[in-house]
C-alpha cells in the first residue's frame, strides 16, 4: 500500500474566521472610516466657512454651532482617524481588529449628532425647536448607512437604535431645559417620534444591505477558495507523481516519501512557537515540498544510484549533484510562471538545493552554514538523515530508533540545526510511532 502524504487536507476553517474574509472587511472598513472621516471635515469646515460669512455680513460673529460643536467634530475627527490608523495596522500585520473597536466606533459616530443638537438648543440663532428638527439629524441616517460597510448587520441594528435612543435623549433633555417647548409645538411629540422611527426604519434597510454584501462577499470568496482547492490538489498531486519517479529509482521502500512528509510536519509543528514564520498553512506547504527533496536524483545515472557498495570519489561527485539538479528543474518551472512566485514551488526549490547542506557549512553542494540554509531544508536534513538511518538499503540493514536517536544528538551543532534537534527530542516518540505503521503498511 503505498501511503500519499498530501493526504492531510488542510483545516476547514469557518468562513467567517478565515484570512481572505478578515481582509475583504478590513479594506471594507479602511474605506467606511475615510468616509466617515470625510462627511465630519466636510461638516466642520461648512461650519466654519457659514460662521466667518456670516459674521462678516452682520459685522458679529454668529457661530450656529457654537464652540461646543466645533469641539464635538474636532474630537470626532481624532477618533476616526485613530479607527483608521488600527485598522491600517491590522491590514499591513494580517489580524483582527480588536473585538472591542467596532462597537465603540458605532456608539461615537451615534452619539455625535445628539452632542451637535444639544449644542444647538441653546444657540439663540437656531433655538430648541428647530434644533431638534435641525439638518444635523441627517448626520444619523449618514452613520447608520456608513455602517453597512462592516459587513455585519447586527451593527447596523446597533446603530439604528443609539441614534434613536440619542435622538429622543436629546428631546428629553432640550424639553426639560425648555419647560414651553411642549406647549409651542402642539405636533411635536409626533415629530419626534416619527424621527426617530425613521432612524429604526434606515437602520432595517441598513442591515438587510450589510447582510447582502456579507452573502455576496461570502460567495466570491467560497467560489475562489473552491477554485483555489481544486488548482492546488491537482498542482499537488502532479508534484507527488513526480517525487515517486524519483523514489521508485532510489529506494526499496514504498512509504519513504510518507515518512519524510510526517517527520517534517512534526518537527515543524514542534518549532511553530519559536520561529513565527511557521503557521499551519507553512506546515501544509512542507508536507508537500518535502517529497521533491530528492527530484534531482532522476538524472542521475543508475550505476551510481543503484551500486550496492561504497562509491569512488568520481561516484560521489556525481551523487553531490543531485541537489544542484533538482533545484535546477524547479527553478525551470518557477520561471515559466507569470507573476509572483509559488510559495510551494520556491519551498520545494530550496529544499531541494540545501537539504545536504549541515549546520557547520562543511555540506554539499553549496558549504552553507546556519541559518544561511532555509529553514525548510534544515528541517526536511534531519528527516531525511533519520529516514535512511532507519531504513533498510541493499547496502545496510535499518538502524534501531534508539541509535539513530544517539547518532542526530551527536550531530547537534555540527551537522543540524540545534533547535531542530531539540524539536526532534521531544517529538522522538512520534518518530518511532510513524516508523513502525509505515512499515507496517509497506510490508504488504
């Protein structure tokens, strides 16, 4: 039975949560914060443009807004940009924005016209009537359909109730400050109340849209990562029937392309904490990549990749170049792609051209040292090196897992990695596991 190692799938992963979902609505929100940003610079700088016209006409000044709104927008205007400086931060790092950022942004943008109208009552230019019934209102319709752009309807339903609720808080406390305000106005209660239903009525709308653009957006990105899937598997399993070629030449065991792929996903696994370049998708890319390691041993000739005995220096020379040759023949295929380069191509690249070379630079075929090797390649040296320690050859019997164990300490430092070392020590047992059941599985 011959054991695929491109047979872990990748994990399924919520679409809600997934990468491609976090950024479609952080650029979402990156635009409805510029936005939002623009209608309050539009608004104070009518303010202050009407104010200085106005007080050049009558030879006064005559700011309808008072100080206290100018405050309220210039206050505004700090926040959202701070929104939109994390959200920029989120985008460039590839996370979350904090859980909490969204709904205090909806509260800020909600209140802000009740803090402009309660300004307003008091300015003896608009007075408590027309303050309540002022254009500002508008600014609560314009925040509840700027919050479609999250994506996320519950906040739009949020949204219509803060500015309900604030809008009526400023009726409360303009008819309290204005005992006669009742009595002025006879209709006004029915105008306050339909004001407010208006806003309830907007944010329904608002909502019914966020969750539109949340299906749509869901679809685009179901259909690409299908797309996406459906390429990738079979990129894959055209990279894995290329690796048997070059194992069936090489080795009598049917599962050793399993091994490498299993040894290599565990000690990655074991190093993800202390290198942050390793994420689950890089161990995926690895499981894959590591079974071309040995690619270029398919143009070598079989005298020397089959002789049963110890080879001449000539012999050896020409077994070195198998590294050269397989990075050679993906580096091929990698420049006849357009565009950006295939993150598993370029992994399998350079573990095909380093993974001989050792820790101290004395390895082939390049003499690189340290973490002048890729990181990948001085993974899938160490899995190799125990594979064929373990593993029956025409010119050797296996080594115990024990004394390959002994013989991989020895070389900490000098031959790998010492971290990678380390990472193999605690995952021995899973090493001595997964030998055993290939072996199993190849005896058949």
């Amino acid at each position: 039975m011959i054991h695929d190692p491109l047979a872990p799938a990748f994990p399924s992963v919520s679409l809600w949560t997934s990468p491609e979902y976090r950024r479609a609505s952080l650029r979402s929100e990156r635009v409805r914060t510029a936005l939002a940003i623009a209608v309050v610079a539009a608004l104070v700088a009518f303010v202050v443009v009407r104010d200085l016209l106005a007080g050049q006409a009558s030879g006064a000044s005559h700011a309808w807004v008072g100080r206290s709104g100018l405050v309220v927008g210039a206050l505004v205007l700090l926040f959202e940009a701070g929104v939109l400086l994390l959200v920029r931060q989120a985008i460039r790092s590839d996370r979350n924005l904090p859980g909490w950022l969204p709904p205090m942004s909806v509260l800020v943008e909600c209140l802000v016209p009740t803090a402009i109208i309660v300004s307003l009552t008091s300015d003896p230019a608009v007075g408590p009537y027309r303050a309540l019934l002022f254009p500002t209102i508008l600014l609560y319709g314009i925040f509840i359909v700027l919050s479609t752009l999250r994506l996320r309807p519950g906040l739009c339903w949020g949204a219509g109730a803060i500015s309900a609720g604030g809008y009526l808080l400023a009726v409360g406390l303009t008819s309290r400050q204005f005992p006669e305000l009742a009595d002025q106005e006879s209709a006004g209660l029915a105008v306050y109340s339909t004001v407010a239903a208006a806003l309830m009525a907007t944010a329904w709308v608002a909502a019914a849209v966020a969750g539109q653009l949340r299906n749509g957006v869901a679809l685009l990105l179901r259909l690409a990562e299908e797309r996406r899937r459906i390429e990738n598997r079979a990129r894959d399993t055209l990279i894995f029937g290329l690796a048997k070629i070059a194992e069936h030449r090489d080795t009598d065991t049917g599962a050793h392309l399993a091994r490498i792929a299993d040894y290599s996903a565990a000690l990655a696994a074991a190093l993800r904490d202390a290198m942050p370049e390793i994420d689950e998708a890089w161990i995926e890319r690895l499981r894959v990549a590591s079974s071309l390691h040995d690619i270029g041993k398919v143009g070598l000739p079989d005298d020397v990749l089959k002789k049963p005995g110890p080879l001449t220096p000539e012999e050896r020379l020409v077994m070195q170049s198998h590294p050269s040759l397989g990075a050679g023949t993906i580096s091929a295929i990698t420049a006849r792609e357009e565009g950006e380069t295939d993150p598993l191509l370029a992994m399998s690249e350079a573990i095909a051209a380093a993974h001989h070379e050792r820790w101290d630079g004395t390895g082939y075929p390049n003499r690189r040292a340290a973490s002048e090797i890729p990181l990948a390649a001085r993974i899938v040296a160490l899995a190799d090196v125990y594979d064929a320690l373990t593993s029956k050859r025409v010119y050797k019997p296996p080594m115990s897992h024990d004394k390959a164990t002994q013989l991989i300490v020895e070389g900490r430092g000098t031959q790998f990695d010492p971290q990678i070392v380390d990472a193999f020590l605690a995952t021995a047992e899973r090493f001595d596991r997964a030998r055993a059941r290939f072996m199993d599985e190849a005896a058949p």
